[in-house]
C-alpha cells in the first residue's frame, strides 16, 4: 500500500475518530462493576449526538447554504409537492440526533440489564449450575465488549455518513 503525503485528513475524519475512541472508552468503563457509562443514560448521550449533528448542519449551512437549501427538494419534484417534500426531508434531518441517541442507548443498556440478571442467577443458584452459569457470564462479558465497540463504531459511521449527505 502506498502512502501518499499530499494527502491530508478531513477535519470530519479526526471527529470521527475522537468520537469513536471516546465512546469505546465510556461503553468500556461502563462494564466495570459498580460504574456506570454515561452512554447509558439519556441526556449525556443525547446531548454528544445533538452536537455533534449541529456542527454538521452548521457548517453545511455557513460554507454551503445554496445547496443545503436545494438538497431539500430533489430535483426533478413536482412543484406541487415541494412543500410536503421539504417538510419531510426537515423531519427527517432534525430526527437524526434522536436515531443516533437511542440506538446507542438501547443497546448498551439492553447489555447491561440482560449482565445483570446473569449476576441475579448466580446468586440464586449453586453447585454445579453455578458453574455453567459463570461461564455463561464470562462468554457474555465478552460478547458485551463487542457490543461496546460495535456501538462506537456505528455511532461514528452513522454520524460520517450523516456527514457526507450534508453539502
């Protein structure tokens, strides 16, 4: 692979990538016992996407406002439906934020209760269930670390590809 020096990163690609890194680190710190990620809670999580998706919206519509206006309307609409088609495609941008808020939400904390009724069972039980059941936990530990990079990594590729629309 060759590596060419001319080229430079988009400053959306650094945001991307301190995004990703930081929420690896919350969704992780999360699994520690008696911690809690922020990612899993409403407001924290919201407030990260809501930022994010209005510097989005912001700069498109400060170094680009023409064709963030025009990408409203697609080309080629009836006029007579113009009206509906920017309200639709107002809601659809403005629900961005929200989509990228409780898909990260839902599934760090579906996670972490279906965690915590393992740890229910294991006190509950005893013997050798107990065993079968701790290595359940360690196998859903471990699946749950990858739901954590899983969910930074579709986070940030959903906030790139939100980015990449905008003009």
């Amino acid at each position: 692979m060759h590596f060419d020096s001319n080229k430079k990163l988009s400053p959306l690609s650094l945001i991307i990538f301190i995004v990703i890194t930081f929420i690896i680190l919350i969704n992780l710190f999360g699994l520690i016992p008696y911690t809690y990620g922020i990612t899993r809670n409403l407001w924290p999580s919201a407030r990260m996407a809501l930022l994010l998706w209005g510097l989005l919206v912001i700069s498109g519509i400060t170094f680009n406002y023409k064709s963030v206006l025009a990408h409203l309307t697609p080309a080629g609409a009836p006029a007579v439906l113009a009206p509906f088609l920017v309200l639709i495609e107002t809601v659809r941008i403005t629900i961005r934020p929200l989509t990228l808020t409780v898909r990260l939400i839902a599934n760090i904390s579906a996670g972490h209760i279906v965690l915590s009724l393992i740890a229910n069972c294991i006190r509950a039980v005893g013997g050798f269930t107990l065993l079968i059941i701790i290595f359940l936990n360690v196998g859903y530990n471990i699946f749950e670390i990858f739901v954590c990079l899983i969910q930074a990594y579709i986070f940030s590729l959903l906030l790139k590809l939100y980015g990449e629309e905008h003009p």
